[in-house]
C-alpha cells in the first residue's frame, strides 16, 4: 500500500455552526429527566445518560470528542475489565481506499470472515458477519439467485464451484446515505462509507437500500468475550456496538488510516485480497484495475462500487 | 365563561360522553380492546428488554409485519379523507355530513402508523434524532424523513379540523368556515402526499426490483380507495343500527360506486405488474415467484395469503361492478370485508416480504411473524379501535343526540 504511515493527527475538524442552539435544546428538553436522576444517579445512571444526549459525531466540537472519546474509553474498559483505546483518527489527505478481489484465487475459506469478526469486534452470539461469503456454479458464472452463503463441506473449494466474499462495497454513490432520515451514515473523504453507533435510531432503511446485503442489524444484544474483545477501536468503525443499530465493514479504518491493511487482506491465505488508494497511479489497486478485467457488482445500480472484483488467473 | 374555561369543561363534558351512557356491547368492545392493548403491553416490553431479535425479522428481512401494516393503515388514512373531495369539490350533501367521521378515522390510523414505526425502531429512545432543531432531519433527500413530515402534519391537520368541528357542535355554535374550509381542503392533497411519499420509501429503492417500479405509488393510491372506504361504510351502517347517526343510503351507494371504480383500477395497475414481470421474465422475477409460489422447489409460506388476497379483490370487484349486488346491503358488506382483507394481506404481507425474498446476495428466508409481531400488532389496532371508538362516541352524541348533553356542561 502506498499510503505513508502518519504519525497521530489531530481530531478532525468538525462543524461547529448551529451547535450551540442545538444543545441548549437537547438540554432543555433532556434537563428534566436528568434533574429526575440525579437524586439518585448512579455512575450507570450516568453513562446511561450521557449515551442518551450523546450528540452527532458531526457536532461535536473538538474538546467535545476528547470528553467522549474519554467516557467511552472508561465505559468499555470497565465493561470488557482491559484498557480499551477509542480514537477518531481523520481520513489522510489525498487518500481514496479502493478494494480489489480476485475470484480466480478464491477458495472460499472464510478466514477473512472470521478475521474480521476478530478484529472489528463483532457480536459472537448472536453473530454478526461483515463479510458474506457465496458459493455458486463455476457453469454458471456470476449469478446471485444460485448462490449459496450457507455453505458447509469438509474442504474447500468444493469441485465444480467458486467463491465470491461480498461486503460494503464503500459506494462513492451510496443509496444507504442517501436514505438515512436522521444522518447517522456518510461518506468520509478517504471513500470509507461510515456510521455514527450513538445516533442511528434502528430503522433500518438503509438496510433496504443497500443492494448488496452488507449492512447488518443489531437484533439482540451484541456480546464479546472480555478476552477476545479488540482494544484498539475507532469511534466510527469497531468499537463494541450497542443492540439496535445498524452496523458494517469499515474497511477497518483503525488499521487503514494508519498505514497498515484490512485484517481480510492480512488473513487472506492465498492473496486474493487487494487493498490501496486509487489516487496513486503507482499503487497496486490501480495496477489491477488498468490491466485485469476488473468488473464491479450491479454495476446497472450506478452506485460505483470502490471494490473490484477480477479474474487474476 | 373564560376560554380555559370552556376548554377544561369541553374535555370533562366529552369524557362524560365518551364513557358513559353505552350499552352493555359497548361496555364489552371496550374491555377486548383494553385486553388487546394490555397484552400488547406485556409482548412490548418483552421486545424492549431483549430487542427486536424477539420478532422473526432477520438481516435478510429487515422490515415485515410492523412496517406492513404501517404501510396499510396510511393508506386508510389517506383515503379516509379522499372520500372528502367529492363532498367539498362537488357540494355533494349526503358525504358532506360524514366527512367528519372520515377525519377521525384518520386520526386514528395514523396514530397507529406512528406506534407501528416506533415499535419497529431499534432504538424508539432516539425518536428525537428526528425533530428538526434538535435532531439531524435529513432533507431533502431521505424520503423517510419526508414521511415523518408529512405524516405528522396530515395528523395535526386533521387533528385541528376534527375537534374544532366537535368543540363547536358541543357549545351548539357554528363552525367558521373559513377556518375549516382551507384546513379540509389542504387535507386533501396531504392525503395523497402521505400515500406517495410512503409509496417512495420503497419505490426509491433501485436495489430492491420488486419494489421499484413507477406504478407503485399509484397501486398505493388505488388500494387505498378500496380499504379505507371499506371500513367507512361498514361503520356507518353499525352506526345507524345502534345510535342517532344518520346516513342517507344514496351516500352508501354513492360511495360503493366510487369504490367500483378504485377497485377497477386497482385490479388493472396489479395486472400492468404481473404482465411487466413475467413477460420479461428476467431475474427480478423470483419475487414475483416467491409471492405465488415458492422458490428452489420449496413452497412459499406467504403464496396462499397472496392467493386468498387475489380472489378476495376479484370477488368484490364483482360485487361493487353489479348494481344490483352493490346497492344490496348484504353482498355490499361482504365486499367490503373482503376488500378490506385483500388490501390488508396486500400491503402487510405481499408488499414488503417478497420484497426481500430473495435477499440482495439470492438467499431465501421464510419470514413469518413472531408471536410477539402478532401481540404488538394486536395492541396497536386495540389502541387505534379505541380511541376511534371513543371519538365517534363523542361525535355522535353531539351531532346527533345533541339535546341535554351541552346543557349538562
């Protein structure tokens, strides 16, 4: 990857216009309750609260993100008994991720599922998967109603099929932002389609627009095993969910915005996993675009999917 | 007397009203839906405490029963007003009387609507994400953020116009028309909005062929023209049985002969659908063949519901279409009931489901709803059945029952 790992940057610069009316309101409306509670406010009572009035990551002024990245870290590290670190490391400037996948590689192992599952901290029970794994017919190519992602053999790959992993395809058009009644899901400068964990509100509209099932929901309560939960979180990507929101592939900002690969690349046994900035002519991801016959999924949708799908054999 | 005054003896005169003075089959349709309500209650907080993995919707099928019957019961919201525009925009006398009772129904339904949504969200606690000045309302491109505009203004709309038509009718003074008349004229192209824009939340959707087709928001208008005066005219008819309520029966017929016409139409756009889909016969097809059939050579556990609703709407297609049948008091109301239930699985069953079914990556799951879908679902009506109930009860005492009522307060 061609993208130079950067020292830490400071917090991005968010939108201050408007904010302070906002919160006055939020208060106001919100004072009542709180006056309620503090008679006999538990420090729970309090982060319940503070959860409840949190603001829109958009919102918050620099100080603001400092406070709550603070009351999130202290929240998760007791919750999971560890130090848990939250950042918003910013996207790099002139920076534009783009994703490549060779299906003629793939064995359909799923280790880039689990991987992920690892590193992103999904819920164990029930599962959540950011990555969706399909096996169809190698006779009858690219075809989504004969695909199976339920698959269960003793090895992989199995005669006669092929794999093809489908996750957020980071749309620079995505139909999921554009549904979103309340804002809580937008495309950050670097291409990373993102959601704020603390503002959506569980409608699942997004999930309906999305053409390529990547979004996922969080219907009970999501759960981590204290030793397996990954202390390294970004407040817009893997930090630990709550019940009732929708969540994603991030393309693992915490690694990517420092250099570093997707874990699906990383765990990939047999390199079909491509990850890099399209803006760099000399990065590999344009290579492979220039030069394979790349082709992107429902592409009739024009939502300009940034993963490329190809044949590299 | 003072205006609070008025006010606070208007709300105690019409609780009065509201409660006593029923018969005994009142009294008992209050306690079922009072039951309905506390059992709901109950099955809602069981969702609460553990979230909505306690309905059957999955990834897969992440909209289903609840935003089904949000969806039907915008409709009856809709046309429950629709039937307006014949009695303001042609002076037609006999519907005029029973506008009114179309704009309760309204109230009530989109009531409804807003409790179907909110048991449906993930986290109801952020409903305020939604409220302009304190939320992030994404305008103007988000149609569910239009839906919450225009839903919420139709309720307060109708809202206004239906209890300052009751206000005035309980001090026995006339209503201003020219504050009624602007407000129930606006209602009418809210009314069409609410089922548009609704109709746009799915419609929008490119990734989701079922649902993006251009006639979607028409069916969605035409539908509602058969539902909602459906329940109308059923209403009216028990009315008349048990209280003062007057109604002409040149306004049933009236009102069964524009029905005719919607359920002409309807039948005809859902035909335009079929003959587009499996003509083409391309991949958007399945959806069509999970609606009726099944797919991979399993059966669908949604196609009889789709087949009952079919025959349902041409049955009483054939009812309304019949002079002699339609004017009959009998074959009309078994129309209406089987109108009513055809919309019914139409919109909360045969629209979202096969929508999602296959998934957008092909992979099929049978969604039906949890019994704690079925539960929320029911208090939800027992809330909606209530509190019309108990406007109409009001309305019917005043407007017709008049006498001592206004001298009591």
């Amino acid at each position: 990857m061609s993208a130079e790992p950067t020292a830490p940057l400071p917090v991005p610069q968010p939108q201050t216009e408007g904010y302070s009316r906002r919160e006055a309101l939020v208060m106001g409306l919100f004072a009542l309750a709180a006056a309620a509670t503090t008679a006999g406010c538990s420090a729970a009572d309090k982060l319940a609260l503070d959860d409840f009035v949190a603001k829109h990551f958009r919102d918050l002024t620099p100080d603001e993100l400092k406070d709550r990245l603070a009351q999130l870290e202290k929240k998760y590290s007791e919750q999971y008994g560890k130090s848990v670190k939250v950042s918003a490391t910013p996207p790099i400037p002139g920076v534009l991720f783009g994703y490549a996948l060779d299906l003629s590689r793939c064995i359909g192992c799923r280790r880039c599922v689990y991987g992920c599952v690892d590193e992103n901290n999904q819920s164990r029970d029930p599962q959540t998967h950011w990555i969706t794994v399909l096996e169809m017919d190698k006779e009858g190519g690219v075809n989504l109603q004969n695909a199976d992602a339920f698959y269960d053999h003793e090895t992989v790959p199995a005669p006669g099929k092929f794999y093809m992993p489908v996750a957020c395809q980071h749309c620079e058009n995505p139909p999921c932002v554009k549904v979103c009644p309340v804002e809580a899901t937008w495309k950050e400068p670097d291409g990373i389609v993102v959601i704020d964990y603390d503002w959506c509100i569980g409608c699942r509209s997004c999930i309906s627009a999305c053409p390529y099932g990547a979004r996922h929901f969080n219907w009970g309560t999501p759960s981590i095993p204290k030793e397996e939960l990954n202390p390294v979180t970004e407040y817009l990507g893997n930090r630990p969910r709550q019940r009732g929101v929708v969540e994603k592939c991030s393309w693992c900002l915490q690694l990517t915005r420092n250099g570093l690969y997707p874990k699906c690349v990383e765990v990939c046994p047999v390199g079909a996993r491509k990850f890099g900035n399209l803006l760099d002519p000399e990065s590999e991801i344009r290579y492979i675009i220039e030069n394979k016959r790349v082709f992107i999924l429902k592409e009739e949708l024009n939502t300009q999917p940034k993963f490329f799908y190809y044949y590299g054999l | 007397m003072s205006f609070i005054r008025k006010i606070s003896n208007f709300v105690t005169g019409t609780g009065r009203m509201a409660l006593l003075g029923g018969n005994r089959w009142y009294y008992v349709w209050l306690a079922v839906l009072v039951a309905c309500i506390v059992q709901a209650g109950f099955a809602y907080a069981h969702q609460y405490q553990y979230g909505l993995i306690s309905t059957n919707m999955r990834d897969s099928v992440s909209w289903g029963f609840y935003i089904g019957n949000f969806t039907f019961l915008v409709g009856v919201a809709a046309a429950a007003v629709l039937l307006v525009i014949p009695a303001y925009v042609y002076d037609w006398k006999p519907i005029k009387e029973v506008a009114l009772f179309g704009e309760l129904l309204a109230v009530a339904a989109i009531i409804m609507c807003l409790l179907f949504v909110m048991a449906d969200m993930g986290r109801p606690d952020r409903f305020w994400h939604l409220i302009p000045g304190i939320g992030h309302m994404h305008l103007p491109s988000s149609i569910m953020a239009w839906d919450s505009v225009v839903l919420n203004i139709y309720l307060i709309i109708n809202l206004s116009v239906a209890s300052y038509l009751v206000y005035c009718g309980y001090y026995g003074i006339h209503y201003n028309r020219k504050i009624v008349v602007p407000l129930v004229i606006l209602s009418i192209p809210m009314a069409v909005s609410i089922h548009t824009v609704t109709a746009f939340l799915y419609n929008g959707m490119a990734g989701r062929p079922y649902w993006n087709s251009a006639i979607l928001a028409p069916r969605f208008i035409a539908s509602a023209f058969c539902s909602g005066p459906a329940l109308l005219l059923i209403l009216f008819q028990i009315l008349r049985k048990v209280s003062a309520f007057e109604i002409k029966d040149e306004a049933i017929h009236k009102v069964a002969e524009l029905m005719a016409y919607a359920m002409a139409f309807n039948l005809f756009l859902f035909g335009a659908e079929v003959f587009k889909e499996y003509y083409s016969d391309t991949h958007h097809l399945v959806h069509y063949e999970y609606l009726f059939s099944g797919l991979h050579g399993k059966a669908s556990p949604i196609a009889p519901y789709a087949w009952i609703s079919l025959a349902f709407a041409v049955i009483s297609f054939f009812l309304f279409l019949i002079p002699k049948t339609r004017r009959m008091p009998l074959t009309m109301n078994i129309g209406c009931v089987l109108i009513y239930f055809s919309v019914y699985i139409e919109k909360g069953i045969a629209l979202i489901i096969p929508g999602f079914t296959p998934d957008q990556l092909g992979q099929v799951y049978a969604y039906v709803p949890s019994s704690t879908e079925l539960r929320v679902a029911a208090g939800v009506f027992g809330v909606g059945f209530l509190l019309f109930t108990l406007m109409v009860k009001v309305s019917v005492a005043i407007l017709f029952e008049r006498g001592d009522q206004a001298a009591h307060a």
